[in-house]
C-alpha cells in the first residue's frame, strides 16, 4: 500500500467512524428529549439539610423518613441528605456551599434555628426555595416555613405525667414530681414547651411540679442519666425530655428504676415497653410529603409562615398503640382518655393564653 492509499484510507475511517458517533450520539439525545416529552415530570433534587445527627433523633428522623417516603413514589424526585452534626457555628457556611452548588430545587430543613440562617444564605442566593419545618418565619418569598403547635403536644404530656405522678402505679411516690430533661433552652422550650407541660402537669394535680434539667448538647447520654438520677434522689418518678440521643441516658435510668417517660414527637412505645408509657404525636412525614407536593405543584406559598396543630391533624398523641394501654393503670388510662376525646373532638379547646 503506497503512502497515498494508506492516508485516505485512514481519512475513509475516521469519517466513518465519526458518521457513526454522530448518528449514536443523535438516537442517544432524541431517546432522552421524547422520554422527557412523554414523561410530563422533570427530575427534581431535593437536599434534606439535618441539622444534627439522623439516628436517636425523633424530629430528623420523621423529616427524613418522609422525605425518602416522597421519592419512593415520586421516582423524578432525588434526596440527598446531609447531616451537618452537632457544631451549631458551621451550619450556615456548610448549608451556603451546598446552596452554591446550584443542584438544588429545594431544601428542606427543621428546627427552630435555621430561618434565621435560610434567610441569610436566601439574600446571596435569590432563586433557592426553602421549607423548614419546626421553625417560624414570615415574609421571605422563598422560605416556607411549619412552626408545631408544641403548647398543645406539652399540655397533652403534661396532663399524662400529671395523672402518672399523682397514680397509685408501681415505684410512684407521693412526692408529684415530673423530670423534665432538655438538651438546649431556645424560645420555643421557654415561651410553648414549659409552658404548656406545666399547664398539663397541673390540670392533672395542682400540687404536681416539674424539676427542669438541662443538658447542654444534643448527644451527652452519660450526663442525662447523671442529671436523671439526681432528680429521682429529689422525688421525680415520671419524666419526659427533648434531648436528641442524649434521652438514652435517661431511658437507661428510668428503666433500671422502674420509673416511667412520656415522649415527644414520634411513637416510642417499643423503645422501652413499661417504661414509655405515653407517646406524643407530630405528622412531620405527613406533612412534608403534603409541603413536597404543593412545592413541585406550584401551590406552595412560600412567604407564609403556618402553626399546625391539633386542628391540622399534625399534633396528636398515640393513643391507639395497644402498648399505651398496658403501660398505664387503668384509672390514668380512662382519666386521660375521657380528656383526651374531648380534645379530639374540639369540646376541649388547648389554646395558649398570650
Ligand atoms: N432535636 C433533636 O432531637 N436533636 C437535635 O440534635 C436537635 N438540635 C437542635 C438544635 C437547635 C439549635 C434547636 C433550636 C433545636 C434542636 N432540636 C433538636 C429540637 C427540635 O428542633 C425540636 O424543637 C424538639 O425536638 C421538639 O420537637
């Protein structure tokens, strides 16, 4: 083969070979653009930004589980979760590189901290939607945010512990003390969550107190078995706490006692049968998964600040679990479940008085 030959030839294959790719590369594209036309959907990419840790953490279990729940049925929406951990002071430059990626249609995000962040990262970022759940802002058009009615999930526990304190249940005394442990005090805690569990507390007894503990971090469970032993030696024999995986210690505690803990948020019964005995109730799955459809829907009113409760069907408490019943005496159940249907059914009213 001359020189000549050898060099057209070589031209002959490269057109041909570049002929083929172009006519693959076309067919690939032409698939992908009809599948999306057929498809009315477009995929959607969602970052699930938790604040904390995942595990032993009822609220950012709930937000997550929903969020992955939502794309089980939605296959064109992707999750991914990002859990910041527990340095409060990295949240926001953590969140802003995630926003700045641009990959994001939306981020959903909880706890009572993160409009004030959201809102900040908002002003750099103009075109980045938010849903926070848990939080309160209004007035900012890309922020949607869900504040829990958490006075009225505290008067329905209170009112639990109260009746638990003041029972003739084993290892009670007649003392009509609550433990009530909590990792941080914030607004919410001191303005709604006290409050209300006081309120609770004393519907139940008036004489019946609460012994508050803090434990200063979302994860010491050593400390709160610490804190939970000094108030049993003070006369708590009922307790309740929000203390993310710091609550183990206390659980461990109460269970070694014979002692019992109402729980906030999420159903806890099976945790520690006979040593759970109450349960409070936030439809957080519900509820983002109601917030993701009116979000990809165009519904969402972002800008709106929304305090969902009893009457949203997102504050309840878990009084169906059979576990619920075998936990408590039979007086502290009927007492508390002829209350509880009145609350249910609006003949009592748990409003906050401010
Ligand atoms: N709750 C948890 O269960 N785990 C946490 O790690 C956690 N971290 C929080 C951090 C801050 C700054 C704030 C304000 C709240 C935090 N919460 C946490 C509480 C949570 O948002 C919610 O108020 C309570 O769990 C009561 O439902």
């Amino acid at each position: 083969m001359t020189r000549k030959r050898l060099t057209l030839f070589i031209l002959l294959f490269a057109i041909f070979v570049l002929i083929g790719c172009t006519k693959d590369t076309t067919s690939k594209s032409d698939t992908t653009s009809s599948d999306i036309a057929e498809s009315t959907e477009t995929e959607k990419n969602v970052l699930v930004f938790i604040p904390g840790a995942v595990d032993g953490n009822p609220p950012y279990l709930n937000l997550n589980n929903g969020s992955l729940q939502y794309a089980e049925e939605h296959p064109n929406v992707k999750i991914k979760t990002y859990e910041a951990g527990f340095n409060q002071a990295e949240w926001e430059s953590q969140l802003t590189s995630l926003v700045a990626s641009g990959k994001y249609d939306i981020v959903l995000t909880t706890n009572p901290s993160l409009p004030e962040i959201c809102d900040d990262i908002s002003k750099k970022f103009p075109n980045q939607k938010f849903i926070i759940t848990d939080a309160y802002l209004n007035g900012n058009e890309n922020i949607k945010t869900y504040e829990y009615n958490q006075y009225q999930q505290s008067v329905i526990l209170g009112y639990l512990a109260g009746l638990i304190t003041t029972s003739d249940m084993k290892n009670i005394n007649s003392d009509k003390k609550v433990g009530f442990i909590l990792s941080q005090e914030y607004p919410l805690i001191t303005d709604d969550i006290i409050p209300g569990f006081k309120e609770g507390l004393q519907l139940a007894d008036e004489d019946a107190t609460a012994d508050v503990r803090i434990v200063g971090n979302w994860y010491d469970a050593s400390k709160a078995s610490e804190l939970a032993l000094s108030m049993i030696d003070g006369g708590v024999d009922t307790f309740t706490s929000i203390a993310g995986g710091a609550a183990e210690g206390l659980y461990k505690v109460a269970k070694e006692k014979g002692l019992y803990v109402v729980t906030y948020d999420i159903n806890s019964y099976s945790d520690i049968p006979g040593t759970i005995v109450g349960s409070g109730d936030i439809e957080s799955i519900k509820l983002v998964k109601s917030a993701f459809e009116e979000a990809f829907n165009g519904t969402l009113d972002y800008g709106n600040a929304e305090i969902v409760g009893i009457e949203e069907g997102i504050v309840d408490f878990y009084w169906e679990d059979p576990l619920f019943k075998q936990s408590v005496s039979s007086d502290v159940y009927d007492t508390f479940m002829s209350w509880y249907n009145q609350v249910k059914n609006g003949t009592i009213k748990i409003e906050k008085n401010n």
